[in-house]
C-alpha cells in the first residue's frame, strides 16, 4: 500500500483550495460546476501530493491512501441515506478535497441511474438497508468487487474519502497480482464466458435474467473475460453478486467459484480515518467492506466516492452528448 501523509502546511494550502472550490454554503453546493473549477484547481495542489498522485498513475499502484486531507470541524452529522446528503449538500467541503485530489489521478465521472446523477456519493449506511447489496449496507458484509463491472467505462479507479469512520471498519482489498490462480483456471477467466450485470445501486437498469442478457447484449456488453491485459501485468473484473458464466457453462461457473474462494486467503484491510482517501485500481484490485453495527445516531461512518476514468474521452464516443454523467 502507498501512503502520503500531507504535513500540517500542505494539509493548510489543500483546505485553502477546498474553500476556493467549496464556498461556505453547502445549499449552493453544485458539484459539477466545481468538478471544472477543481480540474484546474488541481494544479495547485502541494507540489509534493501531485508528483506522488503522478507516480501512482505512471506506476499503476494497486492501492494509494493519501492522509491527513482536511476534514471539517463543523462536519455536520451523518446523513442517514445519500439521499438526505443529496438534498443538504452535507459534506462539500470534503466532496470539493476528493475532486481536487481525484483530479491529480484521472477524470471524475458519474452514472445517470445512481446516486441521482452525482458525481460525488455519499457512502453511509442506510435503514432498511441493512443487508443490501449496496453501499448503504452495513450489517452483512459488502462482497469484493470490482466497481461497476459490466461497464466498459467503468472506473479506473474509485476513490473513498472518509469523514467518519467510529469503529474503524475496515475496506477489504484483494490485488490480481496476489491471487494464486492454477494455469486451468486463468486459461478460463481469460476466455469470454462471463456476463456482468449491473448492481443494485444503478436504479432501473435491468437486473437479471434473460432480459437483462438481452438488454445487456443490445447495449454491445456481451460475453467477457475476467481476466485481460498484459500478461506480466494482468487486469481483471469480478463481483460474485453480479456476475454469471454464460448458460450452461459449467466449467466457467466453476471457475468464478473458486477464484471467489481463493480470494479468502489474500484480503487486505484498511480502516479509513478521517481525512484518509484511499483510491483503488479498478483494474487490479477488487474491494468489499467488513460488517457493522449502524448506529444512525448522526455518529455514524461516512465516506464520500468518487469514480475516476484516465481518458474521459471514452465516455463522451460512447454517446451522442459531450457529458460525465453515463446515461
Ligand atoms: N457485490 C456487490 N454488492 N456489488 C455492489 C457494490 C456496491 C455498489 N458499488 C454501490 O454503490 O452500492
Ligand atoms: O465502504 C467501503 O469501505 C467500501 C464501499 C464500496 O465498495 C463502495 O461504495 O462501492
Ligand atoms: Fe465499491
């Protein structure tokens, strides 16, 4: 895992950007418009932070925490649902701290079927929500997964910023390069055989069955491999809850069985502390989130999330309108 700590100056020369980018009134807060603002923004950032953000996006690190962001100190309480957030603006400053230090890495963009369109989400649990299959799950275990899995402009990389973090809940993270897959179940994964399905948290979209094969189908994301890319270097996509071998493949079935288990022996944890960001490879690493107890007392943890792709350009020519937001 690659760390930087900002010292207390660079820390102060990133808050003085937040408040550029952020304003004081998180009723005004209009995240898009400050995406631009923060693209160039960026720029300056403490020299420091952004040669080692360009290290990670040269090097292709699997997983980069950057510590000591500002947080608040009058952070308001922990909206119970990204829904309230939405409507509140609560936490803008950090959105703003996540934009900036997401845009030393690559291009922030969002789906128009989650989070209402956000570019920024809230990731805090949610009541009757409990045992979901999305971020605003906390009492059973969120499994690996690689973010948005079906998409082709799926994100380089997703990026958590914590505000709150009480019972130091930990992120799990399991890297490819970790994974001890045999030669006959690589040979597999490599093949197009699996099928990707969108997650509970794309609002509307089709979920499962034949229908979501078709649609999927029509919307040109047909058969793919798990794993792809260079060879001394692979990439991989995976999310147990949403994917499938194609009917009747047993052998690919198997194949998304056991490389599930063998995730077991290799998870890593980071438990994020306030003002930590971690940001994950999305192409070589997949991660999840330990269990908790919700408290919804406005105490709870709370983080904010950010998808970043390295070429925006990839979302604009697949569709007719120059936009960020994935329809
Ligand atoms: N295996 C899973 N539960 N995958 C879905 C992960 C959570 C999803 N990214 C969300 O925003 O809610
Ligand atoms: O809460 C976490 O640590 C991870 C959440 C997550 O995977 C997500 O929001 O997509
Ligand atoms: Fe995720």
């Amino acid at each position: 895992m690659h760390r930087i700590t900002l010292n207390q100056q660079e820390r102060d020369e990133v808050a003085e950007l937040v408040a550029e980018v952020a304003g004081d009134d998180p009723e005004r807060w209009n995240p898009l418009e400050a995406m631009d603002s923060s693209t160039e923004l960026a720029e300056r950032l403490p020299l420091r932070l952004r040669q080692f953000l360009a290290g990670v996006r040269k090097n292709e690190s699997d997983v980069t925490v950057v510590s000591n962001l500002p947080v608040s100190d009058d952070l308001p309480p922990t909206p119970i649902g990204w829904d309230i957030a939405a409507k509140t603006g609560a936490g803008h400053r950090e959105e703003a701290a996540l934009l900036l230090c997401g845009s030393a890495l690559g291009e922030p963009f969002g789906w128009a079927n989650q989070q209402d369109g956000r570019i920024v989400h809230d990731v805090c649990p949610a009541p009757g929500h409990e045992n979901s299959m999305t971020s605003a799950s906390s009492e059973t275990e969120l499994s690996l997964h690689t973010e948005d899995v079906f998409h082709p402009c799926r994100g380089d990389y997703v990026s958590l910023m914590c505000l709150r973090n009480p019972d130091a809940v930990g992120t799990t993270l399991v890297r490819i390069a970790n994974l001890e897959l045999t030669e006959s179940v690589r040979d597999i994964l490599e093949q197009r055989r699996f099928r990707f399905y969108p997650d509970d948290s794309h609002v509307g979209a089709v979920l499962a069955g034949a229908a979501a094969e078709d649609y999927l189908a029509g919307r040109g994301y047909d058969l793919g491999a798990v794993v792809f890319g260079p060879a001394e270097r692979p990439y991989f996509r995976f999310d147990v809850d949403f994917m499938s071998a194609a009917a009747s493949d047993v052998v690919a079935s198997e194949a998304i069985i056991s490389t599930n288990r063998e995730f077991a022996d290799r998870i890593e944890r980071v438990a994020l502390l306030p003002g930590d960001a971690v940001f994950v490879d999305n192409y070589r690493v997949v991660h999840g989130r330990e269990p908790f107890n919700p408290r919804y007392d406005g105490k709870d943890r709370w983080l904010k999330r950010l998808n970043l792709i390295r070429d925006v350009r990839r979302i604009y020519a697949m569709s007719d309108r120059r936009s960020r937001i994935i329809a």
